[in-house]
C-alpha cells in the first residue's frame, strides 16, 4: 500500500488511534513493513498490537514446531495447531484481527538467513535469540538502516533494548501563551517539537564476561538499575545453556545464575547486592500478563520509531517484577 | 492430564486460588478484552462478563476479540465465545446487561472472589465501587486515555474506595462567553451543537444561541442593560425556522449576520476584544472558489482539511435542508457525531461563528473530537494496563493488598524515566467519604422553593450521588418524600421542597437497597446569584467548594503525587501540557501524571459539559 490516501475505510477503523497519533503517522504505519522473529507467548502479544494498529506487512520468522506448552499461551494457535509449523500455524487468527495487513509465515532458521533478507523491513522485532545473533543482526541492520527492537520476558520480569539508530521525532506540544485580551484566560496553541535520539549500536550495550567487546563502553555502571544486570545475567544463561531457566531444574539453574551473576558483577566492578538474588526466583516460565505489558511496551515503541511520533525510550525497559515500576535506562551512549 | 496454565512463579498455594476463583469482568471494551484474554491464558477457569453495549467498526482497532463480522453483536457474547476458542475447558457466562439493573445485587456480587473494573464512565464505576464495598469483594479498576493509564486495587478497610477523592468535573463555559464572546473553537462548536438543538432537537431553555443581553460585561455604566432596547425576538427560534419553511438564507443571514449586529452594540463587550465581522449569505457564497460539496473517498480532503467559508455556507444550506426532511413527521432529532448531517450542520456552523470572531477555523475531524468529547483509544495501552491488572488480581487473591499500590502507566516524556509508575503505599480512605466511612453524610445546596421532589431526585440524588433507586425519609418524622416503590409517592413528585417541609437545616435519611447504601443528606437552603453560578452544589465540607476550584485546576483527581523524578539526574522540571491531558491550564509545575480517569472509550456528551 502506498503511504497516500487513507481510505474511508481505514479512517473509520483506526479512528480512534488517529485521533492521538495523527494522519501522518497513520500513513507512515501503513507503509511500514515488519519483521517479527519468534512468535511465541511476547511475540504473539507484540504481533497482535502492531496488526491491529495498521502496518503494511508482518514476516513472522520462526522455526519452532507448536507445543502443548506453547499452544496453551498463545492466542494465535488451537489444539488442532500442535506439531505443526508455528508460523504458519498462527497465520489464520493472526489474519484474522486485521485483513487489511499482508502477512508470511517463514519457517527457516533466523540464524541460517542470508544479510539480504533483512534489509527489505523497516523495523526487525526479536524475541527469545541469544545475544550473537542480535548483535549480528544489529551489524546487519545498521548497514542497511533497519530500526531493531529486542524483548524477552522470564517469568515476571521483562525488558526490551532498541536500537532505532539516529531516530528524529516530532511530539505536539501544548503552549499556553499569555493573552492580551480581557479576562478569558489564556490562549492554547499546539506546536511541533522536533527532537533527535542517537542510539547507540548494540555491541556497547550487551556486553558481558570473556567476549572481545571493549570494556571502555562499560560506565556509571553504580548507578545503573540493578535490573539492567538481572537482565544481562538471564540473557547469558540462555547464551551458555540454548534455552530459558526452567522450572523442572529450578534449583540447578538458580545456582547457574548465581555463578554468571558473580562473574558479571566482577566485570561491572559492583557490589552483588545490585539485585537480590530472590528475583531469580521470579524469572521462571512466561507469565501471560507480564508477556501482555512488555508486548504493549514493545508494540509502542515499534509504532513510534516507524511513524516519527512521540519520544521513544533510549534504549532500554526494565520492567520491576516486584513494585511493576517500568523505567527507561539509558546504556552505552 | 491438563497442562497447568496458571504461571509456575506463583508457587503451589496462590495457583490453586487462580483455579479456583470466581471472577467478575464488568465491561468487555478496550480493557476488557485484553483482561479476558489474559485470564483465559492465565489458568483461571471461572468467569463471568457483562457488558451493555454492541460491537462498532471504530472498537476494532483494539477490542481484537471483535471481527468486522461481529459489528452489531452484543460484545459480552462475543467476548464469551472468542476466549472459549482459546481455552474451550473453562467456565464462561456472558450478560448484554447494564450492570446496574436491580438484577445484580449485593448478593450477585457476593458470589466472586474478585471484581475487575473495565468500564468506561464513572457512573457505572461508581455504582461497582458502592456494591464491592456492600459485599466486601475486592474490586480492582482501571482506565486508559490515549497514552496514559492506571489500575487500582480497592478494598474496603484497605484502600481508599473510588469516591473518596472528589473527581474534577467537566469543564463548564459560562453561557455568555457561549452567545456573546467566544474565543476558542470549542466555544463555537458548543453554540453550533446549540443552534442544531433550537432548530431540530430537543428543546432546551439553557441552551439558547442568541445573544444575551444580560450579559454582566455588557451593562453600562448607568447599570442598564441592552433588554428594552433589543431586537430579540420573542418567538422561539424553532417556531420562527418553521415559519420560513427553513429557508437557509434567511437562517443564515439571521444567526451570522443580524444576531451579530446586535452584538456589536453591546459596545462595553469590544473595549478589550477584538470586536465580531458579521457576514451575510451574499457574501460568504461569493467569497473565493465555487466549491463542489460532493462525499468523495479522500479522507485527507474531506475531514482532515479546513472548509473554506464558501464550503460551510453550502454545508449549511445543504444540511439545514437534509435535516428539515429528516425532522418532517417527528418531534425532534437527537445529535450524534455520528449522524452526518448533524456533524457536518455542527461543523460548518462552528466553522462561520470562528471566521467571524477571528477564532481558528477547524476540521470536520477535530470538530467531531470535540463536538463527541472522543477519548482516543488504543491497543498498546490498554494491554499494558489489563496485563496490570491481572497481575494485580494474583496479589489480590492471596490478600496481599499491601503488594497492590496503584500504577500509572504514563505517556513517555523527556523529562522522567518512568513509563509505569507505582505507588509506594495503597492510598487509604478519606475518613469523611461520604460512601466509605462509617456514617456516610453529605450536605446539598439547593433552592428549596424552587426545586420538586422529582428535580432533587434526579439531578441530585442519581445523577450528582449516583443512587439508583433511592428511598427517603424526614429524618425522625417518618415522612416518605421519595419511595423507590413505583408509583408510591408519585403525589410528591411536583412539590417543591418547602411543601415537603425540606427547608435549611432538615436532615434527610436515604437509602439505595440495591446498593445497600445509607446516606444522611442535610439541607442548605441556597440561591444562584451571578448568572453563571451551579444552580445547586454538593459537598461533605462546605469548605470542600472553595477547594474544589482548585482541584479542577490542579491534579488530575486530587491526589497527592508520588514523586517519582526525583533520581532521575536529567534536566529541570518545566511547565508542559501534553495534549491528552484534560487538565489544560494547570498551574502545577511540574507536569501531572495521573491520566484523566474516564477512561477507555468514547464519549461524556457534550451536554455535560455545559453548566
Ligand atoms: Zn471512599
């Protein structure tokens, strides 16, 4: 579809949300193709939200066969999609909350994808990949000027990175200006503020123990959320052992934790108490609600960094699974 | 064997509470939907919904249980059916009901573990608020507007109940900056949505659109005002449109030619302003192009683009004629900003008034926001803020309410860090609620000699204290004044208060049995004096009045603000307005985060908005 002429059609459906973001921004949604790698319990809420909010294409890449685990929390597969391919298994509800969206299924390997594939989207969205292949995809994506936004959620605790590379956006703003007439108060007028974000590449911001990263981009690391290292230690669990903490193994995965914690906090140079340790107790399973929240944060900052509207976080979200704080945290500019 | 569903984090004792729990979701719209979704996939297996309202094509873009196929259909039924489709082994009823029908008492309530809020105006939220605290069910509550957000748990003994802070109310205008001196849009688009009331709807005395020559402003010095020397008809406007058979030009000519006239000898109004350019329909339809009123598919040049005056005047001629066919055989027409004509009539009106008092001229589009007080509405938040929700329902369940503070799920900004923000503490009760405490006890300010029993029944007791069906009593004298028995006091419904011996001073005992609610109102004998006064007030303070402006000007619902940018090491505080923010015109420095709390959808009508 072209980035003109809404039609009366689309006015009337996505009227509500035009009313917030504007035409212009529903324009450029409609010309944004995306790619979405894993479609699991985040990623069905994440594809789900930016259907619904009028993108030209979806690509789900994703070469998992459908569990009865998995078929349990995602909204998009039935019992009749278990053994099936999950991509192609979501296609028929996925289609279903918006026709208007053009939709693939991909059922290869991210991993084993040539550059050239990824160049074609405006956006990538990761979840559930270990951290090689985002910081790959980063190196690909900055290339070719792709915008990319990486999630995960372990069990009540959840987070995203972006990289949406030199990001300009607008955000209206409402002035009150002093008015010289009598007593009617003050005149309101809405003016454009055009701002910029240069985000940093992903290599200065995952860094963790024996990789050949430069341990100059480390900084202010005492004053960073102590989430952000619950974040880098769950994200090498699964780069060490090719899957998530699991419940079935709860006590001999909490002391794996506890091991890459003590050496992430030795590369930091800070204290452990940056985090209790009782929040690995938190990190098990994909909790459905909090898959909902990172999905709704996610999908947000997706809509923004392809329409060009409204502030986007830089670069990080930690979402506090004990007092469901959710912050932004800057690392690595 | 059935997988479990309910999240492993939990530990064994709160997943079986999830199994076993019984739950109420009142409202299957933007939050509801996403709170539906989220229990279904959550483990819990035994769920009630209901919701009064159909399914429309603008609740797609986010009621993503909703297909274009459903449009129509009640949406608890389809809510019902869609998450079956998701887990087919759980219990699910679904009521097309308004959830205050006398059908859901304290009883109906009493049989849940927990009630989930997912409405969208604060009557039906209050009257939830009234019956989980008549049956002691925790009850949390949410809402949305465009970016922002909260959820809230309440709990009686607990937390604060929904009623315990005054709610801000809707922004009135004063009815001579209506008809004499507009100077913003939506001062036009009131008077366009007035003019269409006189000429085709329902008609209403306080909703006049000729110029008011009461106006305090226009008196001069001598202290005489404009009255004996005017030209105001006397014939109602309605009576004279018929006369002329709706001839456009004439109406035209009247509303934005002479009617403006007659302003501009009201001179003490342009000492200060800049004085009103009255047009007549020669003129406007000369003015420029010749443009073509034709419906074409192009959204960007129909709605988006501000209408020359040439186009409001041939809107206007076309939609006074539409509307005359359509009034033909009938009493009166409703407006809806959804009906065309009425929209495109409010627009083009509107559109002429601001051209003549030098006010920016909008588009159909953002007249219609305004015109329908539309919330904008979308997927992200409200998933964001249902997925808090439930989380705060696996708290609530095992009673760790202290674990339930209050998150404000915020439009990001430059300035803070937090895109959720949670309380520290659960927010207690205000010990002087008048629905909460104790002895809940409230003072009215009416005028006694004027206002009917059924007036005070109405406009005071179910619209401002949101009793359903109340009974009340003299207090000590036994005297029935109103019965919720049908037909029972109907002999009272004409006399004003005085007959009824409710004068200054009279304590008067109420009771609403299907909230189980008993409230003491005591009588203040009270006369609007200035021209925009509340015909009538409502405080636990009389003091509270005073404090209420300021509330109106300050936080979004009175609430201390937790201050959550004081570690962020970014720069200074400045005064900012984001656009969604109701509360426009805050004084407070820095900027408030709690959303506007009516929330997910659609629409105050704008009659509320007015006086
Ligand atoms: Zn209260």
């Amino acid at each position: 579809m072209s980035e003109q002429s809404l039609s009366a059609v689309e006015a009337e459906l996505y009227d509500r949300q035009i009313r917030l973001w504007g035409i212009e921004s529903q324009e450029k949604l409609r010309a944004a193709n995306v790619l979405l790698i894993n479609c699991r319990g985040l990623g069905c809420e994440i594809a789900k939200n930016i259907l619904l909010s009028g993108i030209n294409s979806l690509t789900v890449l994703d070469d998992s066969l459908v569990t009865e685990e998995e078929q349990i929390k995602n909204f998009f597969l039935t019992k009749e999609s278990i053994g099936k391919k999950l991509a192609e298994a979501i296609l028929p509800k996925a289609q279903s909350l918006n026709p208007l969206v053009k939709i693939t299924a991909d059922c290869e390997n991210p991993v084993e994808k040539n550059a050239n594939f990824f160049e074609a989207f405006t956006i990538i969205i990761t979840t559930g990949i270990k951290t090689d292949l985002v910081l790959k995809l980063d190196k690909i994506c900055r290339i070719n000027k792709v915008k990319l936004i990486s999630g995960d959620v372990f069990g009540m605790f959840g987070f995203s990175v972006a990289d949406f590379l030199n990001h300009e956006y607008y955000e209206d703003r409402v002035q009150m200006l002093p008015k010289k007439r009598t007593q009617d108060g003050s005149v309101k007028t809405t003016i454009q503020v055009k701002g910029q974000i240069d985000y940093p590449e992903l290599n200065k911001v995952l860094i963790f123990p024996n990789t050949k990263q430069s341990i100059d981009a480390i900084k202010k690391s005492n004053r960073r959320n102590g989430l952000f290292f619950l974040m880098l230690t769950l994200l090498e669990f699964r780069n060490e052992n090719g899957r998530n903490p699991q419940i079935s193994t709860k006590t001999d995965d909490i002391e794996k934790l506890k091991i890459i914690k003590k050496s992430i906090v030795g590369l930091y140079k800070i204290s452990t108490s940056i985090f209790e340790d009782s929040l690995f107790e938190q990190s098990f399973g994909e909790v459905v609600p909090v898959c909902a929240i990172l999905g709704g944060v996610i999908a947000q900052e997706v809509i923004k960094a392809v329409s060009h509207k409204e502030i986007t976080i830089n670069n990080i979200f930690l979402l506090d699974p004990v007092t469901f704080n959710g912050k932004e945290e800057c690392v690595g500019a | 064997m059935q997988l479990d569903r309910t999240p492993c984090v939990l530990g064994e004792e709160a997943r079986s509470l999830v199994k076993e729990a019984k739950i109420l979701v009142v409202g299957a719209g933007g939050i509801g939907c996403e709170v539906l979704k989220n229990l279904a996939l959550s483990g819990f297996q035994d769920i009630e919904i209901i919701d009064l309202d159909t399914i429309d094509v603008s609740n797609l873009n986010r009621q993503f249980l909703f297909r274009k196929e459903h449009v129509g259909k009640p949406k608890a039924v389809v809510a019902r059916e869609t998450i079956l489709g998701y887990n087919p082994d759980i219990k699910v009823k679904a009521y097309h009901d308004s959830i205050t029908s006398q059908e859901y008492g304290v009883n109906f309530f009493k049989q849940f573990s927990l009630v989930l809020n997912a409405l969208d105006n604060r009557a039906a939220r209050n009257h939830v608020n009234r019956m989980c605290l008549a049956a002691d069910i925790p009850l949390i509550e949410s809402g949305t507007a465009g970016y922002s957000g909260q959820v809230e748990l309440i709990k009686k003994g607990v937390t604060q109940c929904y009623e315990c802070q005054p709610k801000p109310t809707q922004k009135t205008y004063p009815g001579c900056t209506i008809r004499n001196t507009p100077s913003e849009p939506v001062h036009c688009i009131v008077w366009a949505k007035h003019l269409f009331n006189q000429l085709f709807g329902e008609e209403d005395p306080d909703q006049d659109v000729s110029p008011d020559s009461e106006d305090p402003e226009a008196k001069t010095e001598d202290g005489h005002s404009m009255t004996d020397t005017g030209n105001v008809k006397r014939i109602s406007t309605r009576q004279w449109a018929q006369e002329i058979d709706y001839n456009p030009t004439q109406l035209f000519n009247k509303f934005f030619f002479e009617d403006i006239e007659y302003l501009l000898k009201m001179e003490n109004l342009w000492k200060s302003r800049k004085p009103p350019v009255p047009i007549k329909w020669e003129e406007a339809t000369t003015d420029g192009e010749k443009t073509e009123v034709k419906d074409d598919d192009n959204i960007k040049n129909t709605d988006m683009k501000v209408w020359s005056i040439n186009k409001c005047a041939q809107v206007f001629a076309k939609t006074v004629d539409v509307l005359k066919k359509e009034l033909s055989g009938r009493n009166f027409l409703v407006w809806d900003k959804d009906d065309q004509p009425g929209m495109d009539f409010v627009t083009a009106c509107a559109n002429i008034r601001s051209h003549i008092f030098s006010i920016q001229m909008q588009s159909k589009f953002s007249t219609k926001s305004i015109a329908g007080s539309i919330i904008p509405a979308i997927a992200t938040a409200n998933a964001i803020v249902a997925g808090l929700v439930v989380l705060h329902a696996f708290r609530a369940l095992q009673e760790q309410y202290e674990r339930c503070s209050a998150v404000y799920l915020r439009r990001k900004s430059k300035f803070s860090k937090f895109v959720l923000a949670a309380d520290n503490e659960l927010q207690k009760a205000n010990p002087v609620c008048y629905v909460c405490s104790p002895k809940p006890f409230v003072n009215v300010f009416v005028n006694t000699n004027t206002m009917t029993v059924k007036e005070f029944e109405n406009e005071i007791l179910k619209k401002q204290l949101n009793m359903i069906a109340p009974d009340v009593v003299l207090d000590g004298k036994f005297v029935v004044v109103i019965s919720s028995e049908e037909g029972e006091t109907q002999a009272n419904d004409n006399k004003t208060l005085v007959e009824m011996s409710v004068v200054e001073g009279t304590v008067l005992k109420c009771d609403d049995f299907l909230q189980n609610y008993e409230l003491q109102i005591a009588v203040n004998h009270y006369e609007a004096k200035e021209k925009d006064d509340p015909l009538f007030k409502v405080a636990v303070n009389p003091e509270d009045l005073k404090a209420k402006e300021d509330i109106k000007n300050g936080g979004a619902n009175g609430k201390k603000e937790e201050n959550h940018d004081e570690d962020s090491d970014d720069e200074p505080t400045i005064v900012e307005n984001p656009p969604e923010d109701p509360q426009e015109g805050s004084s407070s420095k820095r900027r408030k985060l709690n959303p506007p709390e009516d929330s997910d959808d659609d629409l105050i009508v704008l009659d509320e908005i007015i006086e």
